[in-house]
C-alpha cells in the first residue's frame, strides 16, 4: 500500500473483469471515470472511436484533451476535427487550441486530389493518395484502410 507504482497501477486497471465477448468500448470510458488521468483508455477510446467511423462519440470525448500532456493536437486529431467539420458542415474548436496550418493544408489538398483532379473518382485516385496521404485518417475514412505499404 506504499509503493507508488502499485498504487499508480490499481488507479488505472479496471475493477470488474470481463470475458471478452462482454468487453465494450466504454471498458475505456469506465476506466477514465476511475481515473480521469488514464492517458492510455483515453487514448485508446478516441482510437477505438476512430476506426469505427464514430466521429460523434470521438468529438464528444475530445475536450478530455487538456487533461494530459499534449504538446498540441495529435494530427490524427486534427484530420479527424476536419472531417467532422467538412461533414457536419459545422466549425468545431478546442477552446485554446488550434488546428494547424499543416493539417488544414493536407485537407486542402486532399480534397482537390479526390474532387478535383479525379473528379470523385476514387478508385483512379487511389495511387495517388495512397502515396501522398496514406497515412492520413482521410486517407482510412475514405478507403477503409491504410495506404502504407510494408
């Protein structure tokens, strides 16, 4: 009971166990009510969140941000801020935080390649934005996979 680590430990290990066919998603929401500093299931929230397509439930969660030690936004984070703007037609912020000139370039452009340039044809942009984006969440919501070649 006095050593710090352990202590560190139980705060973040959640209380019930679960077979895995009963494990959900919000395992990660119950463990940042135990613990609201529990970077890695806030982390590992917002991922699960992502692969889904769940931007509603990600944009929820997302002011949790300012909770850890982030520089900035992760640009995953941002690509995905992005998106969910362009689609909700909304303007979404984190208070006091911005989204980069970078990341808000890559979107740009992102957006003329596929639009554009192959006129929404993405199977002919595929090439292209695998190249270019592949490691982008545009890149994911738009194909259903990575771009990234082993």
């Amino acid at each position: 009971s006095t050593d710090e680590e352990i202590q560190h430990l139980r705060s973040v290990m959640p209380e019930t166990d679960r077979d895995f066919k009963s494990l959900k998603s919000d395992i990660f929401q119950d463990l940042l009510t135990r613990n609201r500093n529990n970077k890695m299931a806030f982390e590992y929230s917002e991922a699960n969140y992502l692969l889904k397509y769940q931007l509603d439930d990600f944009m929820k969660t997302l002011y949790r941000l300012k909770d850890f030690d982030y520089s900035g936004i992760p640009r995953v984070y941002e690509e995905a801020i992005l998106l969910y703007n362009f689609k909700e037609k909304t303007n979404f912020k984190l208070p006091g935080q911005e989204i980069s000139a970078e990341s808000r370039e890559r979107f740009d452009s992102f957006c003329n390649v596929v639009g554009t340039q192959y006129g929404g044809d993405k199977k002919r942009a595929l090439d292209a934005m695998a190249k270019n984006y592949g490691d982008s969440y545009f890149f994911y919501t738009l194909y259903g996979r990575s771009g990234l070649k082993k």
